[in-house]
C-alpha cells in the first residue's frame, strides 16, 4: 500500500510540471445538462469563502453526475450536515474533483459505502479508500444529484482541488463554459477613515457615498472631501446570463492616480485562511445590516493570500491641497467588469460628525488572553480569538448572560462556563446551555457538565442561558400504518422531531438488525431502503429509538408485513 501511495505521488508531481497551471481540454463536464450557476467560487459566505461552484440541477435530484476525468476514489464522507454526502475522486494529473449535496452514489461506490455503514452500524461516516481501490473513468457515472447536508435546494456543489496542497481552485479556470455577458452589479458605496485625524465629507465615521451611473456604463462618485488616511468599500454582485442569482464577484482592483493601491481575485485560497473573511468585509456593518461590504484595503488582521497587489495595504494618504483620482474595477471571470470612479479633494474642513466609540467597562485585547467574571457565569477569550482590540459589552445574570452582540466576529472558539450551585433544585441532567437568537428562540449550545459547572466552547457572541428539556422527542411513521402489508413499498419513513434541545442519536432495528436510515434534518425524515433486504422476514418488527442532547429518549415500537 505504501509503495503504491509512493508511486502515484511521484506520477503526480511528474505530471505536474509537464502540464499547464489550469489545463484547459482535460476536464469533462459534470453533468450533460447546461451548466447554470447559482453560486461563485469565493463567494461570501457566513465565515467562510465559498470553495467551489454550485450547479443547478433544474429543481430535480437524481441528474447523473459524470467522472470529469479518470482517477480513484479517495475519500467519501456522509453527514447530516455541511456537504452532507460528498466524493472526493483524485486525478493522475495532480488535481482531485470534489462532488458534494449528493442523492446518492453510484452502485460501485454506493454498495461500498454501505456495506462499511452497517459494518459500524452509522449512517454518518467518512472513508478512505487504498488509493487505486475504486477506480472512476471519464465520463462514467458515479453519484447523483441531491439536496444533502447544509444545501438549501437541488444542486451541485463542484469543486477541483490540488492533490498536494489540497487548496481549491476556481473550477472555470479549467474551461467550463458558463455563459456570461452580464456586467457586475454595483449597490453601495463606501468611504472610511481610517486613522485618529482622518475625515471624510466632513466625517469622522464610514460614510456612504452617492454614485451615478454614466452613458459608457461606468459609475462617478459625487467629489468627496477628505485628509489623513483613508480607504473604500463597496457592496456588489455578479449574475450570470441564464440565473437570476446574486453571485460573487471574481476580481476586485483599485487605482489611485493611475497606480495600483490593491488587487485581489478568487482564483485560489487555502482553507486555513478561509475564517479571514472577516477581516476583508466590514464585520460591523454585516452585524447590523447583513450587507457585506468589501474593503479595498487590507486590515493588519487580515492574513489572507488573495492579494496580487498591495501598496501601502490600499489605503490612501489623503494631503492637503492635492487632488486625487481613485478607480475600483470590479470584474467576474469572464472579463465582465464595472469601474467606479471616486474624485477625491485634499482639505481639511470643520468635523461635523465625531468619530464614536462606544466605551464600556471592559476593554478586550485582542493579542492577549481575556477573562470576566459575570456573576453567575464566566468568559474565557483565548489570545487571539478576535481580530482587533475592543470595549465589550456584558451583561451579568444569575442563569442568563450578554457577551457583547453580532456585529464582532470571533476567530477561534472561547469558553462560556456557568456556576450551578446556585440551582440546587435544578435537574442538571436535563439543562443545556442555551443561545438565545434574535428571534428569542433557544438554541443549544454543546454542553460540558462537570460537577457544579456547565461549560460550552463557541465562536458566536450573543446572550446565553441555562435551559432544560424534559420533554422526549417525538416518532411518527409517514408512510406507513400498524400490522400493514409493505410488499410492494421501497422505502421506509418516519418523522423525528424534539422540542428544544434537538437530535442526538437514532437507531432503527427490524426483527433484531440494525438497519441503515437516512436522516434529513431539514424535513426531520429516517428513511430505510428496503433494497437493502433486512425486512426479508414475513413479519417484520420494527424498534426505533431516538434521544435527544440532554438524554430524553423515545422508543417507537411496530410491527409490518412483507411477501
């Protein structure tokens, strides 16, 4: 095995340097449906870049998705959540295609993945297949559309990666043909100033700025007036030709006197450096308004490698009595671009807005370890768990506490921990420690229970509780009835669903097996196949347990019947 793994790696890297960065007739389509996007490799994303392109599938699942070249299997993992059933097929030329939200695999793999399911008795699993174990052709079939995981509709999420640095790269680099003719969209505009002396318009705070659009389809700024150090923003998006989609933009540069401040693009980004997202919009601004704003200068928190030009971090030294033109170009892949004109004159003018700064109580620092004592509860900030120093607001409660709110954004996990000796009368091994969100809805928050001391680890701000759940989930078959013959039935269904703490576990047996039930979160469904010929028995007697976060259980007990 290792002489084989040795083998195709050397083949890799020789192939590698004998080809093309992004080869452009070797690659095959996914689907031989017209390919239609409803998402952009590095879109925005709630903390992340987007790592590939979503395909619609035309509001159907089960389209047949194609090898888009030959190579092996080299991983496969289902979940419930985020790419929910997802393949991983390496390629000889250095490259490994990624298929993710899938129905369902195709019957190689599919009888594989299944038989390693009921082997650990878990429909949530992840493999890795000996390379050259399950081999894939150009152009064969091997999975199917779906809607699993963190999906919120029919489509496919592509992806093509380095074999070596497993770093995703913009799948059109490699020639897919996705008709586009269709220019970015410019929504808003923005100026900051960005140092203690700075002002824009007269302005101490971001302002938004007014544009026109002119005859040659280009956008000129109203004149702005500024000094000190100063840098731009902007709120956009990009569509293409057949989808009505609010896509990611591909490029971004931005000029000042005809010389280059900062550009960046998505044509490649590493998934450690992905969280940075952070850092390149305005955090506070999406907190508030969930816009993102895009900024054209670069933040000393921000580590991200996007950037192909970068002087003076794109900030501008606005000086007194000098004119300046800045330019913004944004553009997707196919050279689709707008430019935002932004004439800007040096002077120093009365400051009729201040500069606000909410102060509280309690200053983080960012490059050190923060802790605070909220009476009934405590906070633990690892160094570095937020991007920049900032006065937190907290709100100290016997079993609710107030971390600040959602316009700052954590970059590692921090620790809530709560003291319980105050609630003798508590059934501790029924409460959680709960987010309340902005809908005054609870959510449950992982839970660590240790004498007196409940703790949880997250990377969310917001108010957290004690709660407790007492009430066991619930179990209803959807498409069956007691003491039913279910000859002629494929599949098996019920519901589960719990009040507050959510699903833990499942577990389903027939006559005494474990069976392989597929749950999908968003319709709260378990579905048995019965291809996979457990129910081979005339009366069948079905046991479902389901248990939620805090140990609430429910047992669902029912006999059927099979010729």
């Amino acid at each position: 095995m290792r002489l084989r793994f040795f083998c195709a790696l050397f083949f890799v890297f020789s192939f590698l340097f004998s080809q093309d960065k992004y080869p452009k007739d070797t690659f095959g389509s996914p689907l031989d449906i017209p390919l239609v996007l409803a998402g952009t490799f590095g879109e925005l994303r709630s903390n992340h870049f987007h790592a590939g392109i979503d395909i619609k599938t035309q509001q159907r699942q089960g389209l047949p998705i194609y090898a888009i070249a030959d190579g092996t299997v080299t991983r496969i993992k289902v979940s419930h959540w985020g790419y929910g059933k997802a393949l991983y097929v390496a390629h000889p030329n250095g490259f490994t295609s990624v298929y993710a939200h899938l129905q369902k695999f195709g019957p190689e793999i599919e009888a594989y993945i299944r038989q390693q399911q009921y082997k650990k008795q878990s429909y949530e699993i992840e493999l890795f297949p000996d390379y050259g174990d399950l081999k894939v052709e150009k152009g064969k079939v091997i999975a199917y559309t779906g809607n699993t995981g963190g999906s919120s509709g029919p489509h496919l999420h592509f992806e093509i990666r380095s074999s070596i640095t497993e770093k995703p790269t913009n799948p059109l680099l490699y020639g897919y043909d996705v008709r586009d003719a269709t220019n970015p969209t410019l929504v808003g505009l923005y100026g900051y100033p960005l140092a203690d002396d700075a002002q824009i318009n007269q302005g101490a705070q971001k302002v938004q700025l007014n544009f026109t659009k002119q005859k040659d389809g280009s956008f000129l700024a109203d004149k702005v007036t500024a000094i000190g150090t100063i840098g731009f923003g902007f709120n956009g998006f990009d569509r293409q030709d057949m989808a009505a989609n609010k896509n990611g933009v591909y490029a971004v540069k931005q000029t000042v006197n005809g010389k280059v401040y900062s550009e960046y693009d998505f044509e490649s980004f590493s998934f450690g450096e992905t969280r940075y997202i952070n850092t390149l919009i305005d955090y506070r601004h999406f907190g508030k308004f969930k816009q993102r704003i895009q900024k054209c200068f670069k933040d000393e928190s921000n580590k991200l490698s996007i950037y192909k030009t970068l002087y003076l971090d794109g900030k501008i030294n606005i000086q007194e009595g000098l004119s300046y033109q800045v330019e913004i170009e944004i553009a997707d892949i196919e050279g689709n671009d707008i430019k935002i004109s932004i004439p800007i004159e040096g002077k120093r003018q009365e400051l009729k807005i201040q500069k606000q700064i909410k102060k509280t109580e309690n200053l983080v620092i960012a490059s050190r370890p923060n802790s605070f004592d909220l009476e009934g509860a405590k906070v633990y900030f690892p160094e570095s768990t937020f991007y920049q120093d900032f006065y937190i607001d907290l709100k100290k409660g016997k079993d609710t506490v107030s971390i600040h709110d959602g316009t700052v954004a954590a970059h590692r996990n921090f620790t809530i921990s709560f003291d319980l000796t105050k609630h003798p009368k508590l059934n501790r091994k029924k409460s959680f420690i709960a987010r309340i969100d902005e809908k005054g809805n609870l959510r449950y928050s992982k839970t660590y229970k240790r004498a007196n001391t409940f703790s949880t680890r997250t990377k969310t701000l917001g108010t957290y509780t004690i709660a407790q759940d007492t009430i066991a989930p619930t179990i209803k078959p959807k498409n069956f009835k007691p003491k039913e013959w279910l000859s002629n039935y494929r599949y098996l269904s019920l519901r589960i669903q719990d009040d507050l703490s959510g699903i833990n576990t499942y577990r389903a047996t027939i006559n005494g097996d474990w069976i392989l039930m597929e749950y999908e979160p968003k319709t709260s469904t378990i579905t048995y196949n019965f291809d996979d010929k457990i129910a081979d028995q005339k009366q069948c007697d079905l046991k479902v347990v389901v248990t939620d976060n805090v140990g609430n259980s429910t047992t669902f007990e029912q006999t059927f019947f099979r010729k």
